[in-house]
C-alpha cells in the first residue's frame, strides 16, 4: 500500500528553496488530515545540516542522498537517484516546485514512473473522495481546472508563492535515512562544469513577491539606483522594460515582457514605463500593479490598480522614505 | 566586289580545329553530367509549368537584365560584358555558317555589320571587363568573395578579346581592305603593328594568334560547365523555371497523412533537385547579402552564404555518396550501403548546425529583399522556413521567447496571451457589429491581433472604422471567433499551430459565408489572400490601402486636403514585395495634401522593420537593431511622419522614434491615422 507524502526539496548553495519550504507547510497540513507521513528528499553534496531544517518545517522523515555527483543539478542524475527512490518507497504523492528544476525534472519522472503529471499548480487540498486535488489555471488565467489521479503516485508541480511559510518549529525531529546515490551510466549525459551567475542579493524576478521596474523613463543605468532603493527597502526584485535592455541599461536578465521573463508577483511597481502590450503580456497577471509615469495617457495606466502621474525621480525617493517609515 | 574577306586566311591546318572542338565538347559535356547528377541528389519537382511566361522572362530578365541593372555599376559592368559576347557570337556563328557549312553569307551588308558590331561591342565588353577586375580586385565591395573561377574566367574573357584584336590588327596591317575602317578597333591596332613588323613577321604573328584565340574559344567551351560561366545558361534556366504568382507559399504539409515520418527538411536530400540547381545558378553576385536587413544589421546570416555553403555540402554528399557506392560495389554489398545511405547525411556533416548555424535560420525576418534582388531567381526563404519546421516540429529547438507566443496563440489564439474572450471589446467598445449580430455585413472586418488587443494598434482600427463608417460601409467583425492568422507561426516553422489557428478561422468565416475581407494587417492580409486558399479559406481580401483608395476614388470617402506637411512611407515587406502594393499607400497620403519624401530603401528594395518572420516575438541578440537602422532612415529625410501600413511595422518604427528619442519631430502613423485627420 502506497503511503506517504514525498516533497522533493530543492536546495541551492545548501540553502533549501523558498518554494520548498513552502510545500514542506501545506504538505504538513495535508498529512496531517490523510494521516500520511510526510517525507523531504533532498539531493546534493554536504547536506546532513538541511535535514533538522525540513524537520523544523514539518517533514516526518528525510531522505538524504549526498554524493558529489548531484552536487550540482543535473537533468539525468537526479532523474535516475529519484526514480529508484520513488518506485523503492511507493509514495502516494511525489511534489516539487514548478522551478526551472521542477519543469526540467517532473515531466522526466512522470515518463520514468508512468504516471500523469500537474503542472504549475496554483493550489493543493484533499477530499473525503479524492487524495489530493490540485488547482491549475488555464486560458491565461481565465479559469481554473481541479486534477486529480487515481494512479500511485501523483506528481504535482506547484507555482512559487502558491502557499504560505508556517513559522519553523525546532522542536521538530524527523527520522533521518541516507541513500546511496545509485545512478545509471546511461543517465551520466551531462557533467556541469562551471555555473557563471551574477552575485545578486535581491530575489529572482520570477520568485519575487514584490517587482520594481523601470523603463524608458530611467533616462540612463546610473538612475536604477533609486529603484534599487526602493526594492531594498521592501524587498523587491528589480526588473526593467524591453527598451531599457535595448538601450543596454539593464541586462537581459532583467527583462519582464513577452520576450523576457514572465511574472505574476503580488506587488508590480512600473516607474517610467509605457505599457506597451510586449511588456504587459510578461507581467499582465501581477495581483496588483502600481504605475508610476509622467503621461497620463500612457497605457500603464490602463492597466494598473493605483496610478501616479509624475515625475518618477520626484515620487519613487518619496516612495522609498515612506517605506522606510513603515517597514523595520 | 562584295564586301567580305577570306575566313581561313593565311592558315593551314585549320581542320585541327575539329578535333579541338570534339575535346572542348567532351568537357563541357561531362561538366553538365557531372553537375546533373549533383541536382538529382533531390527530390522531384515540376518547374515546367508555364512556357510562353518563362520565354517573356527570359527575355525580361535574361536579355533584358531588368533585375541586374537595378544596380546600375554592377548591372552596367555586366550588360557590357554580355552584349559584347552576345554579338560576338553571333559573329562567330556566322562565320561558323560560311566556312564550315559553306553558306555564303559572310559578305555585303552582313560582312560590314558583323565587322561594325564586333568591333564596337568587343571594346565595350573589354572595358567592362576591366572595370569588372578593378571592382573585384581593388574596390573589394564587401558582397562579392574572390576565387580561382573569378580570376580565370576574367582573364580568359579578357586574352579571348585581345587576340580577337590583335589578329584583325595583324590582317589589317598586312593586306588591308576598303572596308578596314569599319573594323574600327583592329585598324587603330594595325597601326603600331605595321610599323614595328615586317610582313613576314605580321604573317607568322597572325598565324601564332590564330590559333592561340582558337585553343582559348575551345578552352571557354570546355571550362564552361565546369566554372561560373555555366550561369548563362543556368540563369536562364532559372528564370524560366522561377515561382510566379503569389511568392512563398510554404509548402504544405498533410497531418493526416500518417505514412509522413519527418516534417521539415534537415538533409539535403530532402529538398527538391529545384533547391539544388539553385545552389549552382548563384553566381556569388551578392545583391542578396547587400539587401539582407539581418546581414546589414551585423547578424551572422548571409543569404548569399547559406546557398554557397548548401552547394559546398552537395559537392561533399556527391563525392561521399560516390565513394559509398564503390566501396559497396568491392564488398558486394550494394543494398546494405544503399540503406545506410538514406536518411542521414553521408557526408557525416549535418545541414542544420554544422553547415548552417541554426541561428542563421533564426535571423531571417523572411523579408524576401534577397529573392527580390537576385538576377536568378535563387529562393533562399522557402529553405529557410523548411528547416526552422524541422526545428520546431522534430527537434523542438527553437529560440525560448518563441514558446511563450506559441503558447499563447495556442491557448488564446494571440501572441501575448491576453484572454481569447477580450478580443471584440474595443471594437464592439466603438460601435463595431459583430457577424452574429449583423449577418448581412458586405465586408468583414479582421483586425488581426494587433488591431484587437495592442493599444497603440487600436487607434488604427478606430481611425479605420471611422473612415469605413463615413463612406458608409456595412462590415462587421468575427469578435471573438476570430483567432489569430497563424502568419507568425508559420513562419516560425509551427506548422502544426499555425494549421489549428487556420483551420478554425476558416471554419468561423466559412460558417458566416464571408466572402470579402478588409484588414489592416500585410502578415494577416497575404496569409488570408495567399495561403488560406491551401486549407480551402477563399475568400477576397483587401488591404486597407487599397480600399481605402478605392473609396476615395470612388467618391464614397471625401478627405480634405492640408497642403505643408511631409512624410516618408516605409513599405511593409509583406504588402510591397509578397502582394506589390506599393503605389495605393503613397497614392493616398498624396490624396490628403502631405509632400512624399523617399528613404534610401523604398519600394522593392524596402528595408524591413526587422518584425516579419516571427521575428516579432525574438530577441535581437546580435548587432544591431533594424528598428533602429530603419527608423535612422526615416529621421536622415526630415519629415513630419512615417507613414505605415502594417502593426508590426508602427510598433517597430514607433520603438525605434522613442529610442532615438525624435518623438517630437517625427511622428510613427498609419496610412489610416493620417487619413482620419482629414476627415
């Protein structure tokens, strides 16, 4: 008899994932009125310390699988390790992030373990009739479908910021098991070698809650640093227009819009940027939109749940101070 | 006496020039074999379609050079090079005519003519010839590559027309004749010759010469098939086999033919022997690269250089192909050979990736500068968009920003993903009626996504239903049936998506019984006029310009007239090169009183706005950007506007103002906005 709930932790730098954690409270929950225990696999090297770390957050017991080649993410290694510890254990539910590990990694397991997969779920709950029933969004948000499976395991991946932290409990203890990592050569396609990543101390756009973006309207690179500010103080990501990339002011990385990242955050403040449709089909589905810009005609506006027409270098330190004021 | 003269005089022998001319055809003629099985490599194909068009082209493109001599250095430097040759030729075939099939036609008028015309037309293609050198060779235009063929088929030309020369020098100068002064050019020769030479000399010059330009005229021969000479034939070839109607129209793929196990092409092989024998008929000319918005732009893509890289790869393939079989044929093992042969490149080097880079395939904006341009008729796009389907449909390896416009048109029938059941408001927002609502509607109405969903796009379908309503129109829309065309897909190679979105809009308008569709679109317009026709969607269809212009010609749309303004109109790629719409745009904005200022790229040679192709929904990584080169040659005319009449154009066009920062002296507006104002 399949049981147990399986969260597939994700750990970067030997810190556990955001989302991770995210899923480690609502799984808690969940196991708790299933009765199932709730189970933190972790792969990596050096992780024995990340263990008390998904106790605190509500694992029942952690599997640890520590060797140096699942140090560093790799498509076929991790495949390979989790697939033999999910058919090994037969959980009931196996769930990820819908990370860009999660969209790499989910849809190999499904095909390895043969069963269906929910993507990009926005939502988790369980039923008298059915174990697990997951919310998605389709037609771009315009509705919502209910997935459920009848096959063992079901496999989920789930939206960051889907759910919310529980506080940590350190009292918490889980049983610790080790695995050995046992991968098949054919599974060795890839070796990473070298990850070049910009030092950043602020959140990923894609992960953050809070987004301040510039635009045109920033006139220059050496004016993001009050938009830095700003993000500083409320602890937001910053982001940038398509024609501050184009004018080389931010990088690439930076970009929200159709041909750059596409974000949803609870919070999107636009300072000095138009709304052109490229743009709003990257952060469209922000739950609120704040603008900030000169021309009240500007299509931002049109779209936007609070509007500012001024001058963005007048109204953004303003902004900064005032939240200063508020958040310690 | 008549006028004429001796054709064998002063030689002996001269039956050795048989023997020479039977080895000079045995050359040429194993060049053509040799290059005909090359084009058997591909696939079969009928180009033998229409014979009295292909005739007119010949003679248009081919004698005529309409195509070359838009490029009036080049074009000039060439039309010298061909009529020179050309009455040349005739020359010799009369000569050929006298002395070997004893015709006696080489005396009296002919004689003289033949004499006037050789020696006239000879000095131009010598001069040509040399200006032809000094470009290659110390100009160094940036489109042409130089190889061994270059410098002997000019060095060869040259030495065939310098003897040709001399020996009528030596004849003159030795036994001169009354008509001597028509043979201009010989007679200036003879001059110095007979001043320096004695008779006996002259007669042992004129015999060394004689047979040194018979040997060279047999060498042309022989080294045709094998060298860029080949192209006066190959080119004709290709203008009469060249597409007419309609240009790129992606073939069509059946995805219910289930036996279908590849879509795309990434072998050579897979292309037809057409795609082939192009590869032989470039003539490395250039005019493709030199009008290719990607290359200019600083991109890796040169057109000029994927063909010359295919042709590099099917002389590889022949020689591999070649070397299989004899191996194959030692170990008696023919068939096992023969299976492995197919469907893989034997050459071991993979068309996709290894001979062209996939980004390459990725930077064409489909523009189709490069097949305008080019004398021959060598299609580059088709290649393009067949290869781009085997990426995405096999491999799914295309650029990342492409799968979130497919995802979007595929769940919500628009590149940006905004909710399907949003896209009548605005119009239904301005008093539009939708089909449902008005069954009855003369036209329909197809704003196409941008015209629906963009805002700075909507003041053009506001502007264009307040002119339709004031010359009064009946037209409705498909609201939110209609989804978008696909045009972007298709080109991207999404063959699959873009056969959904069309094989549903097709079903909504054939379901209404429309029959006459306006819209404001080129990407849409030529995707409705030209490729729906494929999936059974015929229907008449209308740019806006063009309707526009018929009303106001009609009198049912009166516009006032506002003299002082300027405006340069950017010719959409889309309307001008794929469907020839390049007067009614410029026709109406004369209408309303603005002054036309051209840019340096106008009409055929239009300069892409760098969205076409898909490449709406890319980066730009490399180089710079065309929106900006192109906006730059709107700023350097001074004028009030840039007119367009396309939404992929007013967007890129309209960036580029704002990124430039010239919004306050030039203006980015439809040939609808501006007409709006004159209401």
């Amino acid at each position: 008899m399949a049981k147990g709930i399986f969260i597939i932790v994700e750990q970067r730098n030997l810190e556990i994932r955001k989302v991770s954690l995210e899923l480690l409270s609502q799984g808690r929950k969940i196991a708790d009125q299933t009765g199932d225990p709730l189970v933190a696999i972790i792969l990596g090297q050096g992780i024995d310390g990340l263990a008390a770390t998904a106790a605190a957050s509500g694992a029942d017991k952690v599997i640890l699988v520590d060797d140096a080649k699942l140090a560093d993410y790799t498509t076929g290694a991790y495949t390979s390790v989790l697939n033999k510890i999910i058919r090994k254990e037969e959980p009931q539910a196996v769930l990820m992030g819908n990370t860009a590990i999660g969209k790499d990694l989910a849809p190999r397991l499904a095909q390895r373990l043969g069963v269906g997969l929910a993507s990009d779920c926005t939502g988790m709950e369980t039923d008298a009739a059915s174990f697990l029933v997951f919310k998605r969004p389709i037609y771009a948000g315009k509705a919502f479908e209910y997935l459920t499976s009848n096959v063992r395991p079901i496999l989920a991946t789930v939206r960051p910021n889907t759910f919310a932290l529980a506080a940590p409990d350190a009292s918490r203890s889980a049983e610790v098991v080790k695995e050995a990592a046992d991968i098949d050569a054919a599974d060795l396609r890839a070796i990473l070698k070298e990850v070049a990543i910009a030092a950043s101390k602020r959140p990923d756009l894609t992960e953050a809650n809070i987004i301040v973006s510039g635009g045109r309207g920033m006139k220059g690179p050496e004016n993001y640093v009050i938009l830095e500010a700003l993000a500083d103080v409320i602890g937001a990501a910053v982001g940038a227009s398509r024609a501050a990339v184009d004018s080389g002011w931010k990088e690439h990385k930076f970009q929200v819009g159709q041909t750059g990242k596409t974000v949803a955050p609870t919070l999107y403040i636009a300072c000095g940027i138009s709304g052109a449709i490229q743009h709003l089909a990257g952060m469209g589905s922000s739950k609120f939109i704040v603008a900030i810009n000169k021309d009240p005609e500007a299509n931002i506006f049109n779209v936007a749940d609070y509007g500012i027409v001024g001058d963005l270098f007048d109204v953004v330190p303003v902004l900064t101070e005032e939240f200063k004021k508020i958040v310690k | 006496m008549a006028a004429t003269r001796e054709v064998y005089w002063n030689i002996e022998g001269e039956h050795w020039l048989y023997l020479l001319f039977i080895f000079a055809l045995i050359f040429f003629g194993y060049g053509v074999y040799k290059r005909v099985q090359l084009w058997k490599l591909g696939q079969p194909e009928n180009r033998w379609k229409d014979v009295g068009q292909g005739i007119k082209d010949i003679i248009v493109y081919g004698l005529g050079h309409k195509r070359i001599l838009k490029d009036p250095y080049p074009g000039l430097m060439h039309f010298g090079i061909f009529i020179g040759f050309l009455f040349l030729a005739f020359a010799t075939a009369i000569i050929t005519l006298q002395a070997d099939f004893h015709l006696e036609i080489f005396h009296g008028w002919l004689y003289l003519f033949i004499k006037l015309t050789s020696n006239f037309f000879g000095l131009i293609a010598l001069i040509a010839i040399l200006v032809a050198a000094y470009r290659r060779y110390i100009q160094k235009p940036d489109r042409l590559d130089n190889k061994p063929d270059d410098a002997i088929t000019l060095g060869l030309l040259f030495t065939i027309l310098i003897t040709g020369f001399l020996i009528q020098g030596v004849r003159i100068a030795t036994i001169p004749d009354p008509w001597s002064a028509w043979a201009f050019v010989g007679q200036w020769t003879a001059i110095p010759l007979k001043a320096m030479l004695n008779e006996a000399q002259l007669l042992s010059l004129h015999r060394f010469l004689w047979w040194f330009h018979l040997v060279l005229a047999m060498a042309f021969i022989g080294y045709f098939s094998h060298s860029k000479l080949f192209h006066i034939l190959l080119g004709l070839a290709n203008q009469f086999m060249r597409n007419r109607g309609p240009i790129g129209i992606p073939e069509l793929i059946d995805f219910e033919d289930e036996s279908i196990e590849t879509f795309g092409k990434s072998q050579l092989r897979e292309f037809s022997w057409k795609a082939l024998f192009n590869t032989d008929v470039c003539l490395r000319c250039g005019r493709c690269q030199d009008n290719c918005p990607a290359y200019l732009s600083g991109k890796h893509l040169s057109p000029k250089r994927i063909i010359q890289d295919m042709k590099v790869l099917m002389e590889e393939t022949g020689v591999a192909l070649e070397a299989a079989k004899e191996k194959a044929t030692s170990v008696h093992a023919d068939g096992e050979a023969a299976a492995a042969s197919e469907g893989e490149e034997p050459t071991g080097r993979a068309l996709i990736g290894e001979v062209i880079p996939e980004d390459d395939l990725w930077a064409c904006t489909t523009c189709r500068s490069c097949e305008q341009q080019c004398p021959v008729f060598v299609e580059h796009v088709d290649k393009t968009i067949d290869m781009r389907r085997n990426l995405v449909l096999m491999e799914t390896r295309f650029p990342g920003e492409a799968q979130l416009a497919f995802k979007n048109m595929e769940n919500n029938g628009n590149p940006w993903g905004i909710g399907w059941s949003t896209r009548a408001d605005y119009l239904t927002g301005v008093g539009v009626k939708t089909f449902a609502e008005d069954p009855g509607a003369e036209y329909l109405y197809w704003p196409g996504c941008s015209g629906a969903f963009d805002a700075r796009n909507q003041k053009v379908s506001s502007a264009l239903v307040k002119l339709l309503n004031a010359a009064g129109v009946r037209f409705a829309i498909l609201g939110n049936e209609e989804k978008c065309c696909g045009d972007s897909a298709r080109k991207l190679g999404n063959e699959y998506l873009f056969f959904s979105l069309a094989s549903e809009n097709i079903e909504a308008m054939n379901g209404y019984g429309v029959k006459k569709i306006i819209t404001q679109c080129p990407h849409c317009y030529n995707l409705l006029k030209n490729e729906y026709p494929q999936f059974g969607g015929k229907f008449e269809v209308i740019h806006h310009t063009e309707f526009l212009l018929d009303l106001v010609k009609s009198g049912k749309l009166k516009l006032s007239r506002a003299a002082g303004k300027s405006v340069t109109y950017h010719d959409s790629c889309y309307l001008g090169r794929y469907n020839q719409i390049y007067e009614q745009p410029r026709e109406l904005l004369k209408t309303v009183g603005l002054s036309i200022k051209e840019m340096a790229h106008t009409g055929e040679k239009s300069f892409c706005c760098g969205a076409g192709g898909g490449r709406m929904w890319l980066e730009e990584h490399e180089g710079l950007r065309i929106n900006e080169m192109r906006t730059d040659e709107a700023i350097a005319v001074k004028t009030d506007y840039v007119g367009t009449a396309c939404p992929f154009c007013l967007t890129m066009i309209a960036d580029g103002i704002a990124a430039r920062e010239v919004g306050e002296q030039l203006k980015a507006l439809d040939i609808a906005e501006i007409l709006e104002q004159a209401l």
